[in-house]
C-alpha cells in the first residue's frame, strides 16, 4: 500500500472563516448547495491542527472557493486559502 504524503501546503481556511464571521457548518451548507462534494467534516479538518492539504484535496480547494464566494459575493483565489511552508528538514 502507497502512502499519499501531505504536500507543504497549509491551509488558511480558519483564518479567512474567522475574518467573514462564516462558520464552517455554514460553507458546507452552501458547498452542498452549489453542487460541491465536500463535507462539514472535511472543513473542520482542515481548520484544524492538521491543516496539511493532501495531493485530492484540488476538489475540496474548489469547492471551497466556490462556497466562499457565493457566500461573501468577494473573490477568492488559492493564495488566499493556502499558504507553502517548506518542511524544516529542507525536503
């Protein structure tokens, strides 16, 4: 079995829900709405401690821009939701 290691990238999803008031039940809410696959539970992951984003996770990166512009009726792109923080071994 291959195990799928995260890629350097975090996400800033907290910050940005935190920044328009929008809890993460109600993005999912309105991914789901919007046709969106991603989950509640997905969103609380990855405003969580492991907010690593996985090599699948273009989908969820969509729906989430998605979600918060239909919410916010602002524009967002993927520099305002991840941020590249190299590993500290250099690798």
């Amino acid at each position: 079995m291959v195990m799928i290691q995260p890629v350097p990238i975090k996400w800033k999803l907290k910050n940005v829900l935190e920044k328009h008031d929008i809890k993460a039940r109600d993005l999912a809410r309105e991914i789901e709405k919007l046709g969106g696959k991603t989950r509640e539970v997905t969103l609380y992951r990855i405003t969580g401690r492991k907010s690593q984003i996985m090599p699948k996770g273009l989908d969820v990166l969509e729906d989430v821009i998605s979600g918060l512009n239909s919410i916010t009726g602002e524009t967002f792109t993927p520099n305002d939701l991840l941020e590249y923080q190299p590993s500290e071994s250099g690798v």
